[in-house]
C-alpha cells in the first residue's frame, strides 16, 4: 500500500481537500492518504469557504480536524505533498531525508497552491 502524506500550513483549507480528492481519486486498497499541516493549530475545524468549495466537487470535509504534522506521518509517508515551494524548501532543510519522496503538489504545472485562507472565494 503507497502511503500519501499532504501539507500545507494549516490544515485547514488546502491539504484537507487535497487529501479528500486524492481518496476520491485513489483506491482506496492500494493508497492510504492522510493530511497534516505545517503550523496547525491541532484540531480545528476545515474553513467555512473550504467546506463549501469542497461540497460544490462533492467532497465533504466537513468532519475534518486538523492536525500537527509529526516525524512519525513524515517517516510513515512513502510521498509527502506540500503546497508551496517554500514550504518544500524548509521541510528538506529540517529533514534532508525527505529528499526523493517530498513533491509540490502543483509541481505538474509548476505553480504552488495559494493559501485560501482570509481571502474572497475567488
């Protein structure tokens, strides 16, 4: 089973709705996905703006808590997905072993995924 670890800050808005598009996505036999933030404050609630985006693809992540990410998901992981370049950067200065199996989820179109958070839907 591959095992997908996806970041961002807080855990709030971008990695929980990655996570729960790539289960979507995934089968579910041969891929455990899982979410984590950066700097999240543990157990917080998903935005409002992310539930609703979510819902309007068909993802409830209404039910999501937010959570710290730890060396155990780091070691856990067989990829770990951030959003931001930047947050690539820092985690392999931290943990150079990450090197091989951290990826920028938007690196296929070689963009980062904005932080949503406090801005407009738009």
């Amino acid at each position: 089973m591959k095992k997908i670890l996806v970041l961002c800050t807080g855990n709030v808005c971008r990695s929980p709705t990655a996570e729960y598009l790539l289960r979507k996505s995934l089968d579910a036999e041969n891929y455990s996905v899982e979410s984590a933030g950066i700097g999240a404050v543990v157990n917080s609630a998903p935005e409002a703006l992310a539930v609703k985006v979510a819902l309007e693809h068909r993802l409830d992540i209404s039910g999501h808590r937010s959570r710290q990410v730890t060396m155990d998901m780091l070691r856990w992981a067989d990829l770990v997905l951030v959003m931001e370049r930047n947050q690539k950067l820092c985690l392999l200065e931290r943990y150079p072993w990450l090197e091989g199996k951290i990826f920028r989820y938007g690196e296929p179109m070689k963009v980062d995924v904005p932080d949503p958070h406090g801005r407009p839907e738009s």
